[in-house]
C-alpha cells in the first residue's frame, strides 16, 4: 500500500506569523499551572472571594496594623512574570539563558511596580539571546579550571546589567504600552465594539494563531484587568467553546458521511476535553462555516459585556470544566449563557449553511472529512492526532519542510540502530544531503521533534507514542533495506517542495509501504546540536552532537576491538549458543558482567538483532546499563553459518557501548557490510589482523 504525503502549502507571512505566535505563547502555556493556581487563590481568599481570608488575600491589617500583603499580589507581581520570563530565557539559551532573562525581568518589574507580563516577554528571551552572543566571544579562549568562574561572573554581572536596563528603559516602554492596550480594550467595551474582534479572532484560530492571540495577547492583557477588577472578560475571547460546539451539533443533525458520523466524538472532545482544534477540519470542508464561528464568537463576547461576566484567571485548555473553574464569584450566570447563545448562534447560522450550501460526496472527494484534515495538518505544520484518530488519517504524512533530523530507534539505542544510522547517513551524504543529521536512540529517550523516525517492524508501534508527529519507516533489515532509498527520497522531495514553489504536490513515499511505514511527518526546527540524541539508558550517546559526529571520527578508540576478541571459527551451532560466545568475549575482557550477558538474550527474545548480509550483532536491553563497565565490541565469524530466527548469519558482533565509544567500529563495520566485496575479505580472512585491517580501511 502506497502513502502519500502532502506537500505544505507555504505562506512567508503566515508562517512567520505562526512561528512568532509560538514563540509568545510557548512562554505562557508551560505555566498556565502556575495561572490557574493564581487564579484560585484570588477566587478563594480575596475580600470578595468565596473564602475571605486576609493573610491570603491580602486585605486588611494584620495585629501591628500593617496592610496584609497576602499571596495574590507577589504572585502576580513577581511569580508569574518571573516564570514567564525564565521560561522564555530558556527557549532561547537553556537553563542559562533563562536565569539571565529572570534577572532583567526583576528590573522591569521593580521600574514600572505593576504586573509586567509584556516586559517579562521581552526581557526573558532577550537576556537569553544577548547572553548566547556574549558566551560565543570567548567560547574555546577560557583556560581549563576557570570555566565556572567565568560562566558564573559573566551571567552575574550581564544580569545585572540588563536588571538596571529593563529598570530605566524598558519598564517605562512596557508600562506605556499596557496602558494604551488597556485603554484601547476599554474603549471596546464601552462602545459595544468588543464583538467584532471575533472577527479576526475566529479565522486566525482556524489558521493556528489561537494560541499566539490568547496566551500571546489576551492573557496578559486579561491578568492586567483581573488584578485590577477582579475578572476580565479577555479571558473568553478565544477561549470560549460554544462557537465550534455550534459547528459540529449542526453536522450531527445536517453532516453527512464521515464527518456526519464523527461529529459527536468530536464534540465530546472539544467541549470536555478543550482540544479546540478538532473542529477545524469541519470549517475547512465548508469555509463558509467561519462566518458561524464568527457569529457564535460575537454573541458569545456581546453576552459577557451586557453580563459584566469575566473569569479571574485564564482558562486552559477551553475545556467548560476550565472555563467554570476559573469564572468569577458574580460571573457563573454571564459565563454559563455566553457559552450557551454562542453554541446557539453558531449552530443555526453553520445549520443554514450546510442546508443550502453546494455538497460533494463527504467520504469521497476532495472536500472530504480527510482532506480537510490533512490540510488543517499543513497549516499547522505538523500532524494531528486527535484530528486523525477520528477520520483514520493515520498514513497522511504533511511534509511542512525539508526533512533537518532523523532518528534510528532501538530498545536499547546501542547497536542495530548506530549501524542502520550509519548506514543511512553514508546514502544521504551520497546523495548530496550532509546536513541532515542522522542519529541513533533508545525508544525510551525518543521525543516528539523528529522528522523520520526508522525502527525494525516489531518496535514500531512502541515508538509511536513518543513521536507521534514524525514519519515512521519500519524495518526488517538494517543492513540492506529498500526503506533507506525511500528515505532518501523523501529528503529529496522535500527539499525540492521547499527550493521550488510555495505549494508543492503529493509526494508518494514508496512503493509497498508497510503498516509501520509513513504515517505522519512535519520537519521540525534543527535543535541544539542538530540533533535530539539523549544519553540513552543503555548507555550509548551522551550528548547530542557527538552522536552525529563521533561515528564518523577517523580517530577510533584503539581498545573497543581488540585481536583477542576475534575469533575466526566460532563454535556454536545456534543463536543463543553465538550470543553465549560473543558475550563470553566481552565477559573475558572484563567490559561487562553476567549479568550483560543475560540481558543479551533478553534482547534477542524481544526483537531479533539480526542486521541483514549474513551479520548478527546482539547486545543488552535498555535496562542492562549498569552491568557494563567499559565498552567493548567481540567479532566471532561462522564459515558455514548458523540459524538466526530463520535467516543465515556468519559473523556475529558483540556490542557493550558506554557513550559515543563504540560508535567508530559500528561505523565501520556498517561501511564494510554494505559492500559486497568487503564481506568477502571478511570470509577469506586468516587472522585477526586482517580484520581488524578491513575495519580500519573504511575510514581511511
């Protein structure tokens, strides 16, 4: 079974748009927790909250007659603008960055002696980023034993630098701007104009800028404004569910075909689980259902100002259950029927519109439930499974770039996936592509920001989960798979979409695609490194760059292969007997335990090593970690071959792998088992020497 694989449709604006939209957002949403947490606190313990307390709310005097100062106001002056702007520095400079970002922040703050949302978006990142740019001028220069010195004092002293920064000039320009966009929002409201904003609101959602206008914008236009009156009505601009609720009712009653019949689910998902763009795909069938959003999003927005209805702090996920969590003491009534008319509004203006609009078949053409999806999936340049879980879009693959990282996964992330990366390295560097960084990882170090993700067959639905958003190639054969040409393929494809036009056209990933084969791609942004390798469990990459490089080094560790662990007629006459002996070679020279050599076994009864071109190369679990003390490689070579799981293998290779130090000699036995005439010599060898001679040629 073919898969295709649907070329993005590029918009420079849009995509940048998009990109810094992220960005804002990425600073808040990974501390809505710390929202939330504020926002009950002030619904619970403020003067006129549900549970009065003072020494919490901060009202009133405590014995001495001081004003109390509570936890709603450090909170919001000094918690969260701090996190926001730490969370930023470090999108941008990693722990580092986001240490030197919370200390300009602290500037900021202390200038202008109100919440500085905006400033900590600033300030965050520009700390990282300044502070990147100041380590670049002495990278390599500092003297071994004065590396914390120096990295400790240049943080301290540029951090303080940017406090007195943010203190005297960026505090006033912050305080300035959050005065005239809060003037201007309430100027909205006191003209009755804040409906209209869904009109720009409702279209840029469906166009994946949700995030960036609500966590980005609103939210902390929307803390401003509840610090101040205890609720805001910013709160639910965006993030009211009843629009999109109204939609998918009026496809369980008016849809037809597929989207007919998964509109309940999706409803269910929407409004419980808060999961807003799994409407999306049902506004794309029928863009003309933007103008029900729109309708149901200004009734909605019309009903909280008529209300005076607001939420004390943002509501995330736009789940109901959020939504009521986070409304205001006075505010159940406006909140509850904003909700309700929106879903109304929406409902019957999308119910019209499906009535009267022009249909084509909903399963079958190009209009379909599934075709919007994947293009909702290229907007969004990555694939969507909770979109795709309901329409079976699982072999739709969005290419939304050129393909920048792939991964090779295996249980333990030691031996079968360094040899299939090298191998698979070596054809993309063929094929003109060098920097394309091909890595290797254990499934349980995966995450979600490759582009390709190879695994054998039987691993890759583990890998799945982890990597939802990549390109799954599954493998039998490490050494010689077709899958890699199809890889190749595909790196070309998408550099061709990307070099050529705006909006490319399909792209078949290739003939006989398995079940495991393409099942969803976006090309994610190259990250530190160039690649995602962690130190895996078993040991075998302990830092993301060395990982693409060190099995490519000309300088080999001189003790991973050695003469005395080559054995040139094995004894054994079975698989588990050839584990046993090459296990046996690494146990002699004391790089692993007995324990290693158990988990060798364990290995081979969870999924073959077998590589392909009469080559085995078993080694440990995942688990099987601290049971190696060194690394060491083990070569026994079988002239009239064993059974494998029913194929044939002559040379069996042992791997116990600490680090990037076993990665050379894979490498290069990859480099020598992809060439026929190399494994000849390898049969005709006489001596250990020889061996080890071919191995080390390859790199020469």
């Amino acid at each position: 079974m073919a898969t295709e694989t649907a070329a993005k449709p590029r918009s420079g604006m849009r995509v940048g748009v998009q990109k810094f939209g992220t960005f804002l957002s990425g600073m808040i949403m990974p501390n809505i927790g710390a929202f939330i947490a504020w926002g009950l606190i002030t619904a619970l313990f403020i003067e006129a909250g549900w549970l009065p307390v003072p020494e919490l709310g901060g009202f009133g005097t405590d014995a001495e007659g001081n004003p109390n100062t509570g936890l709603v106001g450090p909170m919001i002056t000094y918690l969260l603008p701090l996190l926001i702007a730490y969370t930023g520095g470090r999108m941008v400079y990693d722990v580092r960055g986001g240490v030197v970002g919370a200390i300009g922040t602290m500037g900021v703050i202390v200038g202008a002696g109100i919440p500085m949302f905006i400033g900590a978006m600033i300030m965050g990142p520009l700390g990282g980023w300044t502070m990147k740019k100041i380590d670049k001028i002495w990278d390599g220069k500092i003297k071994p034993g004065f590396e914390m010195l120096v990295n400790n004092f240049s943080a301290g002293i540029w951090g303080a630098a940017l406090a007195l920064v943010g203190f005297y000039g960026i505090s006033p320009l912050v305080e300035a701007f959050s005065t005239a966009a809060g003037n201007v929002v309430q100027f909205l409201v006191n003209n009755g104009l804040l409906p209209l904003t869904s009109i720009f609101i409702e279209p840029a959602k469906v166009l994946f800028l949700n995030n960036a206008i609500n966590h980005g914008v609103l939210t902390p236009l929307g803390v401003q404004q509840s610090l101040e009156e205890g609720k805001s009505i910013l709160f639910l601009l965006e993030a009211n569910p009843g629009p999109g609720l109204g939609i998918l009712l009026a496809y369980m009653f008016f849809g037809r075909g597929a989207a007919k019949a998964s509109a309940p689910g999706a409803a269910i998902i929407h409004f419980l689980g808060g999961i807003h763009e799994i409407y999306f795909p049902y506004v794309l069938m029928r863009p003309l259902l933007i103008l029900a959003a729109i309708a149901g999003g200004m009734t909605g927005i019309a009903t909280l100002a008529v209300t005076n209805a607001g939420l004390v702090a943002p509501a995330a996920p736009g789940s109901i259950i959020a939504v009521l969590a986070q409304t205001a003491r006075d505010s159940y009534f406006g909140v509850v029927l904003s909700v309700l008319l929106a879903t109304a509004v929406s409902f019957l203006v999308a119910s019209v519109i499906l009535k009267t609009a022009k249909r084509k078949d909903d399963d079958g053409d190009e209009d379909g439930l599934a075709a919007a999806t994947s293009r909702m999936e290229s907007m969004k340049g990555k694939k969507s499974s909770v979109a795709s879980s309901l329409t079976g879009g699982g072999n739709v693959a969005v290419m939304s770039g050129p393909i920048q990282n792939i991964v090779f996964a295996c249980d333990a992330g030691m031996g079968s996936s360094a040899m299939g990366a090298s191998v698979l390295r070596n054809k993309i560097k063929a094929a003109g592509y060098p920097d394309v960084k091909v890595t290797n990882a254990s499934i349980a170090n995966l995450r979600n920001d490759y582009d390709v993700v190879v695994t054998h067959q039987d691993l890759t639905e583990r890998a799945r989960p982890a990597t939802s958003s990549a390109v799954h190639v599954s493998v039998d054969n490490f050494m010689n798979s077709p899958r890699y040409e199809e890889i190749v393929e595909l790196v070309k494809e998408s550099r061709s979409e990307q070099a050529g036009t705006d909006a490319g056209a399909g792209v078949s990933a290739g003939p006989d695609a398995d079940a495991g084969s393409f099942g969803g791609a976006h090309a994610s942004e190259p990250h530190a490194g160039g690649t995602a390798l962690d130190a895996d469990a078993a040991g075998t990459a302990s830092g993301a760059h060395r990982a693409g490089t060190a099995a490519q080094s000309d300088a080999a560790p001189s003790d991973i292969l050695v003469a005395e662990s080559v054995v040139l007629n094995g004894s054994s006459t079975s698989r588990d007997a050839a584990i046993d002996e090459a296990g046996q070679l690494l146990l002699a020279r004391d790089a692993v335990d007995e324990g290693y050599l158990r988990a060798m076994h364990e290995r081979e009864e969870s999924v073959s090593t077998y590589m392909g071109s009469f080559l085995a190369i078993p080694h440990g679990t995942n688990a099987a970690k601290d049971h190696i003390r060194k690394s060491a490689v083990s070569f026994v070579r079988y002239p009239e071959g064993i059974d494998w799981n029913g194929k044939e293998v002559k040379f069996v290779v042992g791997v116990a792998g600490v680090n990037n130090e076993h990665l050379h000699i894979l490498s290069s036995i990859a480099k020598v088992f992809t060439d026929k005439a190399q494994v000849a010599q390898l049969e005709a060898a006489t001596s250990a020497d020889e061996i080890l001679e071919i191995f080390r040629k390859v790199n020469a």
